[in-house]
C-alpha cells in the first residue's frame, strides 16, 4: 500500500527544526536519497512502502498521520463493495 504525503510544507519545516538534511533523513528511512529529494520537491507525493513514511515519521518525532495517510487505489475506488446501493 502506498502512502500519501499530505503535509510536504510541515514535512520541510520539521526537518530544518530537527536538523535533518535530505540525505541524513533517506538513511534513517532506509530509502534512496531521491526517494526523500522528490517528496521534498513535490515531484511525488507518495511512498511505495509504508516502513519508509513510518521511518520518517519516527526520524521527526510525529505521529505516521500528521504527515502520512493511506493512498486509495483507482482500482480500490471502482471496486463493487464501494458502491453506493441507491434506493429505488
């Protein structure tokens, strides 16, 4: 399942509050320094992994939520058992 960043401008500021560099933090997340560099730019807005947004999450001292939210699926959207039974 992939996780959606939701909060890149908060994402960028506790990293500066923290000290952490691009770089500092993709080590600690276990992760490609791109992968951290793209979240940052706004180039991606999600990881593959959900291990890697908890790590991040850890690395700053905040909840998985504040920054992290599942990413649902275009599949998961159309998929029966999401569709509304209207009443006749």
């Amino acid at each position: 399942m992939r996780m959606q960043l939701v909060a890149r401008d908060a994402l960028i500021d506790r990293m500066d509050r923290k000290g952490f560099s691009n770089r500092r933090l993709a080590k600690y997340a276990e992760c490609a320094p791109g992968t951290v560099d793209n979240l940052i730019s706004g180039r991606t807005q999600a990881v593959n992994k959900p291990r890697t947004a908890e790590l991040i999450c850890e690395a700053l001292d905040v909840p998985l939520d504040i920054f992290f939210v599942p990413e649902i699926s275009r599949k998961a959207m159309h998929h029966p058992s999401r569709r509304r039974i209207s009443a006749a």
